[in-house]
C-alpha cells in the first residue's frame, strides 16, 4: 500500500513546489525539489488576467457540476426504480435499449450531439453544460441494481398507508440509498468537473462560463513554456474535488463495496 501510495502521490508533490519557481529554475539541472527563491509570480499571472477570471471559472464548474449531480440523480434514480419496480408495455425493449446506450463511445456522436445542441440554441448556455450528459446508462444500471435488493415488503407496508409510487420512491427508496448516491454522484461530479472537450466545442464566445480544464488549457496556449503558471492553476483546481472527497470519504468506501457486491 505505501508502494502505491508513493507511486501515485510523488508526480504531485514533486509539482507543488513548482508553483513558487520560475521557467528557468523549474528545467534546472541537477533536478532539485524546493525552490531556491519562493516566488508568486505565477499566481500574479493567473489572477491578474484581464479577459479570464480564474476564480469566476472555478465557481462556473463547481455549479455547472454540482447543479448536474443533483439532476443526474433525480434522472437516472426514476428511470432505474421504473424499471425495478413498475410494470409497463414495452419494458424490455426500454431495458436493452437503454441498456446498449453503455456500449456506444461518447466521441462517435460528439459531433451529432453538437449540432443537436445548435439547433436547440443552447450553445454559449449553462444549459449545454448540464443537460446533454444528465442521462447515464450505467447509473441507471447500477440503481436499479441496488433497487432490487430493497425488500418488497417495505413498498407493500407502504401502499397500505396510502403512499403512492412517487411517495415510496421519494420518502423510502431515496432514504436507503445514501451510499450509492454518493458513489454515483462523485462519479458524475469528476465527469463535469474535468470535462474539456465538450465545453470547448460548445462554449466560446462567453467566457464567463469557462470552465476550469477549458481555462487551463488557454493558460497552456497562451504561457508557452511557462509551466509553473500552468502548474499553480492545475493544482488549485483540485482543492474542490479533493476537499468533497475528504468529506464523503466513508460514503465513497461503502459505495464501492456495493457495487463489488451486485
């Protein structure tokens, strides 16, 4: 375990002080860790841009993924407990065509789905940032997974009580499914949150809703050679997803364990 914790931690320690160097001490030989002059320079250049606000693009991504875990939730949690629970026409073929949703790479309908998007006049838009990828087959799988190992006798007590399918769905099936939510929703956190490609094809006229990976690749164009500008953005870009999963540590753990288990 400390094997493997030193093989993936190290490229990120050995970048951190890098922040603080400039060009020519970064590709200074021999290598040395610590800087020999501690310097903000590159901090100055992040924050002192005139036509990008780093931390405004920070801000953009966390709501754009946050707002997208919420939804993405809601989605896919009806879709898998109408599919474990509900009986309607067509349900099979529903299954397996939602099923084979999971073995179509998402590059081959990139650009299919930008011209839907065009068309929809979402392009420049927070919504073409949310929307697009709310809808996941492997979520759906996972839930409903999950959904069928709840005892059928809880929904039946229930129905005795007068609730209905949204209520048990809402006040029982939402209530016992903490740990998955949280796997599922980090997973979908990361995916917005480090999504590149997309947001470059989708947005560039509103510079506004930049989003960070789409910022620090401008940054990467636009400081040619200057790596510890690119560095400091990188590495301040991972204090929001490594602080939440500081938080949902236990969850995340717990997560994983059912999934092995289904």
């Amino acid at each position: 375990m400390t094997v493997v914790v030193v093989i993936v931690l190290f490229p990120i320690l050995w970048a951190m002080p890098a922040m603080f160097k400039n060009r020519s001490e970064i590709f200074e030989l021999p290598l040395h860790w610590l800087p020999h002059e501690w310097s903000t320079d590159n901090f100055k250049t992040i924050f002192g841009m005139d036509d990008y606000n780093y931390f405004l693009s920070i801000g953009s991504t966390t709501l754009v993924a946050v707002v997208s875990v919420v939804l993405s939730l809601i989605v896919n949690m009806m879709a898998a407990y109408a599919f474990a629970r509900i009986e309607f026409p067509g349900k099979k073929f529903f299954w397996m065509y939602m099923l084979s949703t999971m073995f179509i790479p998402g590059i081959t309908i990139l650009l299919t789905s930008v011209r839907v998007v065009t068309a929809l006049g979402m392009l420049d838009t927070i919504w073409v940032l949310i929307v697009p990828g709310l809808a996941s087959g492997y979520n759906v799988f996972f839930f409903r997974q999950y959904f069928f190992g709840v005892p059928k006798y809880m929904e039946e007590a229930a129905m005795i009580d007068g609730l209905s399918k949204g209520g048990i769905f809402f006040r029982i099936f939402t209530r016992i499914s903490t740990a998955p939510m949280v796997i599922c929703g980090m997973s979908v956190f990361m995916g917005y949150y480090n999504s590149f490609l997309w947001p470059v094809m989708t947005i560039t006229k509103n510079t506004e809703l930049y989003q960070i990976m789409q910022l620090i690749r401008t940054l990467n164009s636009r400081y040619t050679g200057q790596y510890g500008v690119v560095l400091a953005a990188t590495l301040m870009s991972l204090t929001v997803p490594f602080g939440l999963y500081c938080f949902f540590q236990k969850y995340i753990v717990q997560g994983i364990s059912i999934a092995g288990v289904k």
